[in-house]
C-alpha cells in the first residue's frame, strides 16, 4: 500500500504555463532529488486557473518527513520557492491510501 497525495490548486489567472515551466524545470527535479515520487502534474481539464500534483509516500510518517526535508531545504528556500508561491491563490490536499499497482496504473494513465 502507499499513500497518494493528489494536491489541486489554484492559480493566479494567466500564471499557469509559467507555473507548470517553474514545476518541470526546477521544482520537480528538487522534489525528486528529496524522494518525493511525482506521480503525475499538469493543468486541470476545463480550468484555466487549475494545476494538480500527486505524490505518493510510504505512509504519514514518510510524508511528513519527506515534506519537512524538501520546504526546509536551501534549495527550495533560496530557489524556487518564490516564484512558485506567489502564482498559488490557494491549493487543498486529499490523501488516499491505494495499492501500489493502481498508483502505478495512475502514474501510466496520466504520463506526459
């Protein structure tokens, strides 16, 4: 079993693009970097202002320390953190437990 972090957000109008560039290119590669597993991101069908990020963890605990690890970090602090926050009008979490071959399956389905 793990867990599946599927993060919706909402951006500012007309941020999206720069937003889902500053994800690829610099924030993605970080979290990865922390072993944080990105199962899948992108825009939100028939949302201009709507991005999602799913992530999956071991379990609370490997979330918690995972994310305490990745947002106290140098990297993200002095990096990307900025411009990727300020483009966030808000963002809510849901977190569900799945096998492990239907995070995979989500993983596949949801491939760029």
């Amino acid at each position: 079993m793990r867990l599946l972090e599927i993060r919706s957000y909402e951006l500012k109008p007309g941020s999206r693009d720069e937003y889902d560039r500053l994800f690829r290119e610099e924030a993605s590669p970080l979290l990865l970097k922390h072993g944080i597993d990105v199962v899948a991101h992108g825009s939100s069908v028939g949302d201009p202002n709507g991005y999602f990020l799913m992530r999956a963890f071991d379990d609370l605990a490997d979330r918690q320390s995972r994310e305490k690890a990745f947002y106290s970090s140098r990297e993200w602090r002095e990096g990307p953190r900025e411009p990727v926050v300020s483009r966030i009008v808000v963002y809510t979490d849901a977190v569900v437990e799945l096998e492990d071959d239907v995070v995979e399956m989500v993983r596949r389905a949801l491939a760029r």
